[in-house]
C-alpha cells in the first residue's frame, strides 16, 4: 500500500509529466504552423494556369485560391476591383483596348482582284494582311498576323472607287466591328515611313509616282495617265 505521501508524489509526477507533454504538444503545432505558413508562402509565390497566386484561404477542408489578373494586352498581372471584374466581364473590349485607335503594318497583300470579283466578309479580296503594333510601335505580344483586312474605299461603288494597294511596309490605322478581336478593318494609312512628294497648305495632290503633276491643276484630268498638257 502507498503512502499518502507516495501518492501525493506520483500525483505530481503525473502532472508534470502531462504538463510536459502539453507544452511539447504546443510546441510541436507552433512549429509545424510555422512550416505551414512557410509552405503557404511558397505557394503565393507558385504559378497556376499561368497566374501568380495572391491569396489561399483555408476552411476545413476547403482550399480557396486567388491569383492576379493578367491584361491581355501586355500580359501582365493586374489587380482588379469588383467593380472593375464586372465592368471587363460585360465590356472585355475595353480590357483589351479595342475601343481605342490601333497601329499595324502592312505585311502582304491578300490577293490580285480581277473586274467582276465580289468583296464580302469572308473574302474581301481587296484587303491586305497586317502586323498589330503596340504603343510603342513594335509588333503586338501574342498576336499573330491579320489575314486579309478590308482596305478602306473612297467613293465606293459597283466596278467603282479609288482603288490602291498600300506598299508592305505601310502604317494603317485598325479599328475593331463592336469590339470585336476577330473583325478588324482598316480606317486609313498614314505617311510614316514613306517620302513625302512637293505640296503645300491649300493644295490638293493625287499622285501615284514622282514626277506627276498636282491635281489641284485647273481643269486637270486625273487619270493614271496623267502627263504634262494634259487638258
């Protein structure tokens, strides 16, 4: 039989051995929460589907992770607000900046048109393929060549207009049907790049090469044919 001091003496052994284990035991999860947030700062840093990680909750036993939006324009990562996820839902136009005046180079003409040939959406024929630039002028990430793009037609017609394929090479400016990526159009081209031929304020020159004359002549024909006398 143990004595009431024996007693009292194991008694306090095992509290001290199950304080021990207690303080272990708390150790041990302080040190694994430790090497939990490590892990999960690792994974904020990892890549999913291309998006680098923002936040990851966990509840129970579900796992939520957030990343950042990329622009599809520069590809890179943005932070959005609520407000902006649901405006860019509705109009993903503006995200893509297609609402705004693009750049791109002329890169190859589509095909020859031949008298008689009919221009429509799925072949319009008289339209060139096209390089989209950034704003800095250099040629667009990710975005491969435009095949066949509506050239703009002044005084359009049956068999009918001003007709000219721009050089490759040449800057046009690109607009976008409603937004949308996968109908482009040229509006115009532009001069830079190209030389410049003699003309001044209030003068009105058509010219196909160097040495033809103003069409602002008096009475001039304008024609491809267009020589000096010429009535």
């Amino acid at each position: 039989m143990p004595t009431i001091g024996q007693d009292i003496s194991n008694r306090a052994a095992r509290a001290s051995l199950k304080h021990a284990l207690d303080l272990a035991r708390r150790e041990a999860q302080a040190d694994a929460a430790v090497k939990f947030s490590g892990h999960l700062d690792r994974m904020a840093t990892a890549m999913v589907n291309g998006h680098r990680l923002s936040s990851i909750r966990l509840e129970n036993d579900d796992t939520t992770i957030t990343w950042l939006a990329k622009n599809p324009l520069t590809g890179k990562s943005v932070a959005m607000t609520p407000a902006q996820r649901q405006i860019d839902a509705a109009y993903p136009e503006l995200s893509a900046g297609l609402h705004l005046p693009k750049f791109a180079r002329v890169e190859a003409h589509a095909e020859g048109v031949s008298s008689g040939d009919l221009a429509d959406p799925f072949r319009p024929r008289y339209a060139v393929d096209l390089q989209l630039l950034d704003a800095d002028g250099k040629p667009a990430k990710n975005t491969p060549i435009y095949p066949a793009v509506p050239l703009p037609l002044p005084m359009a017609g049956q068999d009918s207009g001003m007709f000219q394929f721009p050089p490759v090479g040449t800057l046009v400016e690109v607009a976008f049907t409603d937004g949308r990526p996968d109908k482009p159009f040229i509006r115009q081209t532009l001069a830079q790049g190209n030389t410049l031929p003699d003309v001044k304020p209030g003068e009105q020159l058509q010219q196909q090469r160097g040495g033809s004359l103003p069409a602002s002549y008096p009475g001039r024909r304008l024609g491809a044919e267009n020589r000096p006398g010429d009535p």
